[in-house]
C-alpha cells in the first residue's frame, strides 16, 4: 500500500513540476500570451452571442429558457476548458508519434500518460475559462434557481464527471494515433463539436440524440440529466450523481490507450 | 497569367491526392451538418413565426454550407505558407519570375477549389435523398440557380482575397497565431457561419450586411433557396464585386510593401 501511495505522490509532483516548466516556458512570451488567450475568449465569445441573438428572436427552446442555456453552455465550457487546459498534450500527440518521440516516453522509467500530459500545458485556455465562469454568474442569477447544498455538489459532481469524460476523448482522441500516425479529423466531432453543440441541453437534438449522449459517449450524463436536477424539473437523487458515474467512460479510453501502447511501432528517426 | 494558370493546376491536382482526408472530412461534415439542423429544428418547433426564412431554405442553407466548407471557411488557410513566410523559405518563391500577390492568389484558389470537389457531391448526394424537410431542397428558381453559382464563384474569389491580407499581414508580424485566432471568429460571426444573417435582430443585420465578411457564403446560400428579393440580390451582388476589387488592390498594395521592407528569417 505504501509503495503505491508513494508512486502516486512521485507522478503528481513529476506533474506539477512539467506544468511549472511549461507555465515559465509560456511566460517568456508574455505578449503572444495575452493575445492567444484574447484570441481564445473570442472564439467562445463569438459562440455565446450566436445563443444570445437566436435569444432575441426566440423566448425558448424546448422549455429552456435563455439563462437556463446559459448555464448550460457555461458548465460545459467549464468542463471543456479545464480538460483541455491539463489534456491538451494529446491533441499534439499525433507529431509527437511521427517524429519518433515517444520512443523517448517509453525509456524513461515513468507512466507515460503522466509524461504525455506533462509535454503541453495549455494557459491560453484560461480565457475561455474566464468567459465560461462570467456566463455562469450570468445564468445563475438570472435562471431564479433555489440553490440548496445538494445542487452546489452536483455542480461540482459535474465539473469533475465533464472533466473527465473530455480527457477519456482526448485520450481516445490520442490513442488512434498510434494505428493511423495522423490525428483523425472525425473525432473532432466528440470534443470540439461537443463543446460547440453542448452550448445547448442534449435534449433539445431529439430522442435518439439523447440515448446516443447517454450510452455511448455520456454527454448527456455530465449536462442534461444534472441540469433537469438544479433546474428542480427531476427530483430524484440519482440525476445528481450520474455525473460521477459518467466518470467510468475513462476505464475504456484507458484500456483502449493501453492496447494502443502495446502495438506501437516506432516511426521517424 | 500562363504561369499563374499552371501553378493553379499543380495546386488542384496536389488537393485531389488527399482523399483520405476528404473521406473524413465529409463525415464530419456530415455530423456537424445534421447537429446544426437539430438545433434549429428545436427552434422552429418553439416559435415557427419568428423563423425569418422558411424552414427548408434554412435547411438547404445548412447543407449548402458543409458542402461547400472549403469554399468558405476563411480558418482553412493553408499553414504552409504561413510556415514559409515565419522560417523564411518564403524567399524560394520570392526568386521566381513572378508577382507574390498572384501566385498566393492562383494557389488558395485550386487548394480550395479541389478539397470542395472532392467533399461537395457526396454531402449533396446524401443531403438531396433525406427525407423532407431535413433533405436539401430545389432551388427556388432556374434563375436562382444560376445566380447562386456565380455568387458561389464571387464569394469564393472573396474568401481567398480576405484570406490573402492576413498571409499577408504574416509577413509584418512574424507570429500571426494571435491575428488568425481574431480573424477567424469575427469572419466566421459576420460571415453567417454560426448563424446565418437573417436570425440577427433588422437593425444589426442591415450593418452586417454591408461589411466584407457579409460577401462570402452569406450571399449564395441564401439566393439558392430564395430568402432575397430581387433588388436584395442586385444590392449584394455588386457589394461582393465591390469588396473583391477593394481587398484585392489592398492586398496588392500591402504586399507590394512587405516586400519593400521584408527581412528573410532564418539562414
């Protein structure tokens, strides 16, 4: 027990320590810093005031009323944000197999996930944090929610469960890298395309939509059935940890990275 | 022009090499077209009578848009060139025997021009065997179709002349990630591509309307299922020429001066 406790330990300090390098290396270009992350609250900012306009012209949608979306829209951006702020080291795997490096990963006498994840640390993200959190404010004082103890956890249930699953997808996301070398363009679909689409309840695309969102890739479990809970529309106890168990998504995407890891075949030189 | 016209050709036979890449764009496009229909199927379920065009032109207008992606979508610049333009193995095509301006010009246009080939038939096929109201539909007129492939045609012309002054603008700033960032999600707001310009509130879009980013796919998408009057269509059909020539002669002139005032990076 204590060995495992201690090689814990030693792979979230090894973390912290490639996320203090990354943040310094960042830093040293602290003018192409601000404007990426500019650039990167503008990209979110134009999204949110596409659901603002279709707001003017429309009260509702499916019994969703502007701020109930917004809070919606900004828990998702949450989630999306924070997994891709420590995850992002995925998304640039594809290079990172072409050009040989992972040989380099798999000498060292480290997990690899750790050490993956430790190659990019994206800060830039923190502006769409910083649009994510202003819309939650926004939605949380407009929506008229009758706020108890058990809604802030499931909140937080849902920031923990979105985080996760988003990382199980950029671990899928990366694991592909090692049958195809490229980064596959479909599966932008599952993490860019449900940052997009998520700024809506996964209820509103239709039946089929929501049994796909909540059997396949648990969409539906970290937004729309926690949503329907603080919303007061479902009462039941489950809708609150259904979250956490979307949590388990992350069992496959690792069995799948595992599998992948054993059939890498060294490319570049 | 016969070398601007070969460099087209070399491009475009290139862009049909990657079919791969084109099979999974087209799915998903696909998705991401479908997703788009949902959302405003869910809309005009709330409230039909604020649709400001009907629901099969909005329809036609979301498939017109996956399957003409590469036409229009102004973050699909080519990193290539960036790249040459920050490493300096831009100075390989400054030797050659010809205009810059031009040859980024002729080039944008064939890599644009082939991966729409490639993705646009098999989304329209699909699109055109979907079941009514979610398939795309006629369009309104044999004379909207043919002005909706001449504005296809001006609209594309526009992408590649607005995305020409930020490769451009590249060469003044050296590390162009931060203005692409900026361009992207004001050309993509403006142009029509998260919503289209209708379902902005009439004061905003009559604005909207006017600037550049309004003369890409704004104006074909919506001539082909009929949602303008004819003097709305004379109005945007010379606003697209009038922009063309405008950013065109910009872009002409700034490039003229980055090359006065280049310095070539790297050795």
């Amino acid at each position: 027990m204590r060995n495992i406790g201690s090689k814990i330990y030693s792979s979230i300090r090894l973390y912290l320590h490639y996320v203090s390098i990354n943040i310094r290396c960042v830093m040293q270009y602290k003018t192409s810093f601000f404007l990426t992350a500019f650039g990167q609250f503008l990209v979110s900012f134009t999204t949110f005031l596409s659901v603002f306009f279709m707001f003017q012209r429309f009260s509702s949608v499916e019994g969703f009323t502007y701020s109930e979306v917004l809070l919606c829209f900004a828990v998702m951006l949450m989630e999306f944000s924070l997994a891709e702020m420590f995850a992002r080291g995925f998304d640039q795997f594809s290079g990172m197999v072409r050009r040989g490096e992972f040989d380099r990963v798999l000498v060292r006498p480290q997990n690899e996930i750790i050490q993956v994840l430790g190659s990019k640390f994206e800060l830039t993200r923190f502006g769409r944090m910083l649009q994510a959190v202003v819309m939650f404010v926004y939605g949380i004082l407009k929506s008229g929610i009758d706020w108890n103890f058990s809604k802030i956890l499931t909140v937080i249930f849902m920031l923990i469960g979105g985080t996760t699953v988003f990382t199980a997808l950029f671990l899928i996301y990366a694991a592909f890298c090692f049958f195809t070398l490229e980064s596959l363009e479909f599966m932008n679909i599952f993490t860019d395309g449900a940052r997009e689409f998520g700024r809506y309840p996964v209820g509103i695309y239709g039946e089929k939509m929501l049994l796909f969102a909540t059997f396949f890739v648990p969409y539906a479990l970290i937004q729309y059935y926690p949503l329907l809970y603080i919303l007061g529309r479902r009462t039941e106890r489950i809708y609150m940890f259904l979250p956490l168990l979307a949590c388990g998504f992350l069992i496959p995407a690792l069995l799948f990275w595992k599998f992948g890891v054993r059939h890498y075949k060294s490319s570049g030189s | 022009m016969k070398k601007y016209l070969s460099f087209f050709r070399l491009r475009f036979i290139m862009g049909l090499q990657y079919r791969g890449a084109a099979l999974a764009g087209i799915s998903t496009q696909f998705a991401w077209g479908f997703m788009e229909i949902m959302i405003f199927r869910a809309f005009y379920r709330a409230d039909p009578s604020s649709f400001p065009m009907s629901f099969s032109a909005t329809v036609s207008y979301l498939w017109l848009q996956q399957a003409f992606l590469a036409l229009f979508a102004v973050w699909m610049m080519e990193n290539e060139i960036f790249d040459s333009i920050i490493n300096g193995d831009i100075a390989y095509e400054l030797c050659r025997p010809a205009d810059l301006y031009s040859m980024l010009f002729s080039r944008s246009i064939a890599s644009r021009l082939s991966r729409a080939v490639l993705r646009c038939f098999p989304i329209l096929i699909v699109a055109v065997f979907l079941p009514q109201p979610y398939g795309i539909s006629a369009p309104a007129s044999p004379r909207h179709f043919i002005l909706f492939l001449i504005t296809l045609i001006l609209g594309l012309l526009m992408t590649v002349s607005l995305c020409g002054l930020v490769y451009i603008l590249a060469f003044f700033t050296i590390s162009p990630a931060g203005l692409r960032l900026m361009f992207n999600s004001a050309a993509d707001f403006f142009a029509g591509a998260l919503i289209p310009l209708p379902f902005f509130p009439e004061k905003m879009r009559e604005i909207m309307e006017l600037l550049p980013f309004a003369s890409l796919q704004n104006v074909p998408l919506r001539i082909y299922g009929g949602s303008m009057s004819s003097y709305e269509m004379q109005k945007a059909i010379f606003l697209q020429i009038f922009w063309l020539v405008v950013t065109t002669f910009a872009g002409k002139i700034l490039c003229h001066l980055a090359q006065r005032r280049m310095i070539v990076q790297g050795g």
